[in-house]
C-alpha cells in the first residue's frame, strides 16, 4: 500500500497571522534589516511561495506588521478612554505613560509604525493608511472632547493640539527608544511634565 507523509495544514487566515507574529519577533530581536521573507518561511517552517501568497514583497510584509501595531495601540488606548471607572484627568494622564511605554516596550515595531522605512519613501500600502489614520483621526476626536471638558486648553485648534501632544510623546519615546535617555525615572518625569503642562488647571466636568 503506498502511503503518503501527512503535511501539517495551514489555512490560510492561520498561516498569515503565524507569519505576522514570527516576523514580529524577528524585527524585535535583531530590526528590519534582519528580516526576509526567505527567512521568515524558515523559521515558520512553510515554503517560500507559502510566504509568498500572503506578502508579495519585503515591502507589503513590514506595512502589516506595522498594521498590527496600530491596531494594538489603538485597542490599548480604546481600554483607557472607555474606563468608567477612571476620571478624565486620570484617563489622560493614563494615556500618556501608555503611549511612552508602548513604544519603549516594542521598539522595533513602533520605529517600523513611525519610522522612515515606510513613510519616508513613500511606501504605505492602503491597508496600512485605513488602518493608521483612523488611528490618529482617534486620538484627535478625544482631543475634542477633553477640550470640551475643559480638561486641555480649550481655545487651541483641536487638530493642532492633537499633533502636538503626539509629537511630544513621539520625542519622549525617542529619547528613549534612541538611548540619551536610560533612566526610566527620567521618563516617568518627563511624563508626568506632559500631563500637567497640558491638563488645564480647572477641574474637568
């Protein structure tokens, strides 16, 4: 009787999030560079047309990942503001050590979400940009109703506002992800700056 070796079955919905979570901890452990898609087959153990079939390039594989890190940021910062049992000035002053941990926990995905490789030249693919602006377009919405609340200055323009606290929680990152900064007490500080430099000095509704 002529018998046949069983392959291990992939669907294709499995597969694509193995490959997205292996290449995850690829670029975690030694960055982009190190990362291809005939590695990555390797290390999942599939072929390289299977990795194929799910990124047609280096390019497309990186916009997922990055993908993925927003949409885990924004399901974290989702958690802070739909917290009832946390006040308003709580919730910002939640939202900005998350925002700084995040990023420091996962540095290499959160340099792939903000950095050069994709955005600098160019090379975003939609799903990335559905996934990334919204995610923003979030953080302003709040930033409307924490004015509305009085809680950060009322009378700036809210888009405005919104891009400066995100650029300043971007440089506090930074200062980390990037090494000038070691002292995580350092960035406690700075985070807690943050939150009294923009919360108002009037109570929140």
């Amino acid at each position: 009787m002529k018998t046949t070796s069983k392959a291990k079955p992939y669907h294709h919905g499995d597969l694509q999030t193995q490959l997205l979570r292996a290449a995850t901890e690829m670029i975690n452990q030694a960055g982009v560079e190190a990362l291809s898609l005939r590695k990555l087959a390797e290390k999942v153990g599939v072929s390289r047309t299977a990795a194929y079939h799910h990124f047609k390039d280096k390019n497309d594989l990186l916009c997922a990942i990055a993908a993925q890190g927003f949409i885990q940021w924004q399901s974290q910062s989702e958690q802070i503001f739909q917290n009832s049992t946390l006040s308003a000035q709580e919730k910002y002053r939640q939202f900005v050590h998350q925002y700084v941990q995040f990023a420091t926990q996962n540095p290499s995905l959160y340099e792939l979400m903000f950095g050069s490789a994709i955005w600098k030249t160019n090379r975003s693919t939609q799903t990335l940009r559905d996934i990334a602006y919204p995610s923003f377009q979030y953080q302003l919405e709040m930033t409307k109703i924490w004015q509305q609340q009085g809680l950060i200055a009322p009378n700036e323009n809210s888009l405005r506002l919104a891009q400066v606290t995100w650029a300043t929680l971007h440089g506090i990152a930074r200062l980390l992800i990037d090494g000038i900064y070691a002292d995580t007490h350092h960035i406690e500080e700075m985070c807690e700056c943050a939150v009294r430099l923009f919360l108002q000095q009037t109570p929140a509704k």
